[in-house]
C-alpha cells in the first residue's frame, strides 16, 4: 500500500469501494452473464434460465445489536435480506449457504437458536439450505449467507433498464424498519441509565417487527406476473429510497422525479417519527432496511398497476440531464441525494 495515498472508506462508501476494488475484473467465463453491480451476479443455467447469487453478510454491533436483536429472528432476518436481492432480479431463490463466525461467549443453544430462525426462513421461502462453514470469531458474531436461485431469461430485471418516462414504483410502505430501530434504540439507552425500568414497547409492534423480522417481497413478483407486467428495472430497498433511487438512475443513464405526497408511509411510522423530532418522508428516504422492491415500469403498463394496494407510483424518470429531484408537499424542487447507510461512516 502506499504511503502518499490514503483514501478514507468513508468518503468512498460501500458501493464506491466496491467500484474502486473491481475495476480492473474482467469476466472470462462464457458461463458468467452478469457480474458485480447489481442486486445478484447471473449466470448461465440452461437454455431457458439464468442462475442468480447474491451474498450478504451481517456483523454484530454494526447490523444489529445483541441487547435487542432475538438470536431466532436474527436468523430469519439474516435470510430474509439476501433473498430479497434474488426477488430484485424478478427470480426466485431456491438455495442458501450459511456461513457463521462466533465467540466462545455463544453457547451451543444460542447457535440452535439463530438456526431455528434460518429453518423458519427457510420454510416460509421455500429455499434449502445447502451447506456454510463455521468458524471462531474474536470480535463477536457475524452471520454471512449466500443465496441461489433462478429466473427464465426472458424475465430477468436489471438496474439498467430504466427508460425516460417510466414510473416509478415502490411496495408496501417506507421508514418503519428505520422507526423501529429508534424505539429500540431510545429503550437501550433507558435501560442502560436504570435497568430496573421494563422498555416501553407498546403500541409499536409493527415497527418492531419491520426492524426485527422483515419479510421479503415474494407477492409483489406473483402479482407482477399475474398482472403480466415486467418492470424495466429493479432494486430492493436496503439502504433507504434515496439511496436506491440514485442506484437505478445511476445504472439506467436517467434522471427522475419523485413526489413526496406520494410516497407511502404508514400512519404509525408517521406519528412515531414525529414524536422522535424526524420528518417522516426522511425516514422514508434515508431509514433503510425496509427490503421493499423498488421498480419502474413502462408507461403503458400504469393502468395494470393502479389498482393493486400492494403497489404505488412515487414519481417517474427523466432525461439524465435533467437530474434526480424530489417534489416536496409546498411543490419546492430539492435535488435528491443519497443519504442512507454508510456502512463506513465513522462514529
């Protein structure tokens, strides 16, 4: 390494390292479609079908704390997000390995716990789980998980298919994930001034559950086929809208609109963000962790799409030179930056 040059993590960020460190990779293998740069690498299978991998990793004290984070949905979360990547290419995940390091501070139940929940997953996805390693670990615990599936070629989604007039489409609803984690967050910290006073959970189950055990959007790629519609591009929502938003214009050479009356939010995640002095649009923009499918479709294919509550169009895409903005409820135009997670950012 040289000593005239140091590049902080942090200024790059993940997907900014990831570019810099693959630069110079080239594919070899006739085999190998798709490689880095997307929700899940593809690769050839048969005549009629792709294979997808997509692997994730999940590090005690950086994507989840041990004093709120039950070692079962550990597991079944740990699951539950990498599938989500092999739903963002329209596929269907069929496979996982599981890759585990640990400090002798777990005892083997607590292992068989966090098992329990990947078997849960596992179950609920229809998915096998194949093999892993296991392996000790002195800095607590890390969950790696790899998963594999398949989609038919003439169905596979990209990021980089996104074309200019396209809607923009989002699942479910925005910021709970990133809500529940601050109702945790604020019960640590009370818990850690006086631990004889029992956390305030009630009334948050919804959030808690977006946070602790989210669930992967399987029904919105059945209802997209049902409905015969093939989105032009596709990403899972990790590291908040925002962030996601700029991945597709990015991948796709296009700019965008989005509106923030648009955008779904739960009336729960509302009045919660309020109350913790957070603009609700900022936790749909920048919580996170939501693992909702954020796609665009075709102009001519709106009026498929209107009438399935599962599904809202937040804004539409433009010329790349026009730039990625967000409409506010005044109509004031703000340019859209991804201000999401860093998983380098320093404390």
């Amino acid at each position: 390494m040289s000593e005239e040059k140091r590049t902080e993590l942090e200024k790059l960020g993940e997907f900014g390292l990831i570019d810099q460190l693959t630069k110079n990779f080239k594919t070899t293998q006739t085999s190998t479609v798709y490689g880095v740069g997307d929700d899940a690498a593809v690769l050839e299978k048969n005549d009629k079908e792709f294979t997808l991998i997509s692997t994730d990793t999940l590090v005690e004290g950086v994507h989840f704390n041990m004093m709120y984070m039950p070692l079962k949905h550990l597991g079944y979360k740990s699951v539950v997000v990498n599938l989500s990547d092999i739903y963002a290419m329209n596929g269907t995940p069929e496979q996982i390995t599981v890759s585990l390091a640990v400090s002798n501070r777990f005892p083997a139940e607590a292992l068989e716990e966090i098992y329990e929940g990947i078997r849960l997953a596992c179950d609920m996805y229809n998915v096998d789980l194949v093999g892993g390693d296991t392996t000790s670990s002195l800095s607590g615990l890390m969950i790696s998980i790899t998963a594999i599936g398949s989609v038919a070629k003439d169905k596979v989604v990209y990021r980089n298919g996104a074309k200019e007039n396209d809607l923009l489409v989002v699942s479910g609803d925005l910021g709970g994930a990133f809500m529940g984690l601050q109702v945790l967050e604020r019960e640590k910290e009370v818990y850690k001034a006086n631990p004889n006073i029992q956390p305030d959970l009630d009334g948050f189950d919804y959030l808690l559950e977006r946070q602790l055990k989210p669930e992967a959007r399987k029904d919105v790629i059945k209802f997209l086929e049902e409905l015969e519609v093939k989105p032009t591009s596709m990403i899972d929502i990790s590291d908040g809208l925002a962030s996601e938003i700029m991945h597709l214009c990015k991948a796709s050479k296009v700019g965008c609109n989005v509106y923030d009356e648009k955008i779904p939010i739960d009336a729960k995640v509302s009045t919660t963000a309020i109350d913790f002095n957070v603009d609700p649009a900022t936790a749909a923009l920048n919580g996170g962790e939501d693992y909702e499918l954020l796609f665009t479709v075709a102009q001519a294919d709106y009026d498929k799409i209107k009438g399935n509550p599962h599904m809202t169009v937040i804004g539409h895409m433009t010329d790349a030179n026009a730039g990625t903005y967000f409409i506010d409820k005044q109509g004031a135009t703000i340019e859209l930056k991804a201000q999401g997670w860093n998983h380098f950012k320093k404390d």
